[in-house]
C-alpha cells in the first residue's frame, strides 16, 4: 500500500548461491530501514528452506506464507507479524516444504497482489538459492533486484547466471516466439542445438543495425531492469571489488548496468550472534555488519529517490514538449 511521501517498493534479495547471505542481508538490511523510520515487511520466500524467523530469534510462527498459500487467510497482512523492531514485520516461510515449492502461476499472482496490498513502505523478499524459474519469478516481482554475492569465483559465477536468468525469463515473458524481436533474439536464449549461444549484446546490436521493429520495447526492457549488488563476507578491501567485476561482465556481454551498493565485511560478532541463536537485533549499530547494512539500505533510498527524480523530470518533458508541439500547430 502506497504511504503518502515515500512509496512502495519490494526489492528481492538473490544471487543463484547457496549460504552466501542473503538471509542475514536481508535482515540487516530491513532492520536498517526501520530504524530510518520505514514501515518494512521483510517475506521469507526461500520456499525450499524457509528459516528467517531464527534470525529473529523466533519460533516458526502458527500463521505463515503457508496459511495465505492455502487460502486459509486472505491477506498477508494477518501473517505479517511483529519482530519487536518498531517498523519491522516478518512473514514466515513455509513450513509445509512440498506444497509450496512449486507454486503455480495463479499462485504467484495471488502472492504479488497481497504483496502489494502490505501495510508497508519496502517489502523485502528473502529469495532461496538456486536459479529455478519460480525464484527468477520472485526476485522479477521486485522493483529492485539485489543480488548477494562473495568474493570467490563461483559465487560471481553464480550470481551473474542468476542475473542473466532474471533477464532473459523478463525478455522471454516480453518477446514470444510471434514477435517480430523474437528471431534477433533467440541466438542469445535459445540457440539451435549444437550452436554456441550468442551475446545478448550482439543481438541487440544487429537487431537495431537492421531497423528491427520493436526496439523501443526491447530498450524499454532493458532499462527497466536495474539489478542492484551486495558483495558479503568481504575479508579484504580486494574483495570488495569482486561487485565491480561482475557488474563489468555484465555490461560487456548483457548490456545491463547493475549498481554497486556495498559491501558486508566477514563478521564474526554476527556469526557468533547467529550461532547462538540470538536475534540480530539485538546487534549493537556499532558491529561491523550492522553499520553495513545501513550503508547499503541508505544506498537503495538514494538510488530510490533519484530514479524516482528521473522518472518526474521525463514526465515533465514529455508534457512540455506535448504542450510547445500543440502551440506550434
Ligand atoms: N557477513 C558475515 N559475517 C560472518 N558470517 C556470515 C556473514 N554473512 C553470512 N555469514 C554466515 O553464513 C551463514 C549463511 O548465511 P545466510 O543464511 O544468510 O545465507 P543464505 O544465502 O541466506 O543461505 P541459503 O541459500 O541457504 O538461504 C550464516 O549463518 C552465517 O554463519
Ligand atoms: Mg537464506
């Protein structure tokens, strides 16, 4: 529910891999943005493994996303229950692993609809690990996508095939096999058996090299996805970087842009917290992680309110370039 000043967001946190973080980004994450002030409510999603309430010190709660699923509630409003943060509410994961694993399409658009019908200013999905097309189906309900990486190799290489799964099951979803895109497209998706697949990038530019029709759309895709990174576990001021190379990979063979919004040193306060089953809150803002994940939440408001600033001022032009072509005529 959109609250007056601020607006509504969901931002999902992903990245392909298992362990590295996610849950404890997320948490730090919105607890930050409720000691700003923001009505936050912070979804487990991981719908394999759902364990966030033992962040929060919490017992897996009687109602959870499992109650909406079986419509025995309507709304995620009665699941949304307090974290004894002011501003800070959580919906427990499924308890019930088998039913929820896979949720169907009408599934989902019952679960998007209630995300949006929150009492909240940022609703935070906590995604699981893994690339399967329901977690890509998350992590695309959000504005905002935040991919949670390390600094060894195989977690980049997680995370950047996480985020080329975002974008190609987006493109996908946009351009069916009918559209007049569709053929400059498939080298990259779905290449012909025994070719190498091409690079999105590639495609784009012969698409747009032969006048493709449609590529305001295919631009129009592209720029609405705006993946943001979080490198985790950082050891060293090297490792903070490792979101810098990924986000280089990604507009050299994808043409997309992710922005870089800090990093969470390797924290062993935090470790010790989680290992003895205590909730993160009660972490002092002074621990690494916690300073952290305020930096990082401040960054998405930033990047928030200037996109938002840009979207007024493309309006504004709009209309007044309307306005001197109809007094021009
Ligand atoms: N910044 C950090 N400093 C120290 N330890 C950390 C840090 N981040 C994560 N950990 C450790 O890694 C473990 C896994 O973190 P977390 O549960 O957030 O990963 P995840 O990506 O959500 O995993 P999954 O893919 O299983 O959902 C934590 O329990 C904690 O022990
Ligand atoms: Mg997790």
């Amino acid at each position: 529910m959109k609250s007056d000043d601020l607006g509504f967001s969901i931002w999902a946190v992903g990245g392909g891999k298992g362990g590295t973080g996610k849950s404890v980004v997320s948490t730090l994450v919105s607890l930050a943005l409720a000691r700003m002030g923001r009505k936050v409510v912070l979804l487990d999603a991981d719908l394999g493994g759902a364990n966030l309430h033992s962040l929060f010190g919490m017992k897996l709660p009687q109602v959870t996303l499992h109650d909406f699923v079986e419509k025995k509630i309507d709304g995620l409003e009665e699941a949304a229950l307090d974290t004894g943060t002011p501003g800070l509410r959580l919906v427990s994961g499924a308890n019930d692993v088998l039913s929820l694993a896979n949720p169907k399409y009408a599934q989902k658009t019952r679960m998007l609809n209630a995300i949006k019908r929150l009492n909240a200013d940022v609703v935070l999905l906590d995604l699981g690990a893994g690339m399967h097309y329901n977690t890509l189906d998350f992590a695309l309900l959000a504005d905002t996508p935040l991919l949670v990486l390390t600094p060894q190799m195989t977690s980049l290489e997680n995370a950047y095939g996480f985020l080329k799964g975002m974008l190609f099951r987006k493109l996908e979803r946009s351009f069916k096999e009918e559209h007049p895109l569709y053929p400059f497209l498939a080298p990259a998706l779905k290449p012909a058996p025994g070719e190498p697949a091409e690079h999105l990038v590639d495609c784009f530019e012969r698409a747009r090299d032969a006048g493709a029709e449609g590529m305001a759309e295919w631009e129009a895709v592209m720029d609405s996805f705006r993946p943001g990174l979080v490198v985790n576990q950082a050891a060293t001021s090297g490792d903070t970087l490792a979101a810098g190379v990924m986000a280089n990979v990604a507009c050299k063979y994808l043409g997309v842009q992710p922005d870089c919004l800090g990093a969470m040193p390797i924290d062993p306060g935090l470790r010790r917290q989680i290992d003895s089953l205590k909730p993160l809150s009660a972490l002092g803002e002074n621990v690494p992680a916690v300073a952290a994940a305020s930096d990082i939440a401040k960054a998405l408001l930033a990047r928030e309110e200037r996109e938002a600033r840009e979207a007024r001022e493309a309006h504004e032009r709009a209309e007044k370039e309307a306005l001197d072509n109809e007094q021009a005529a």
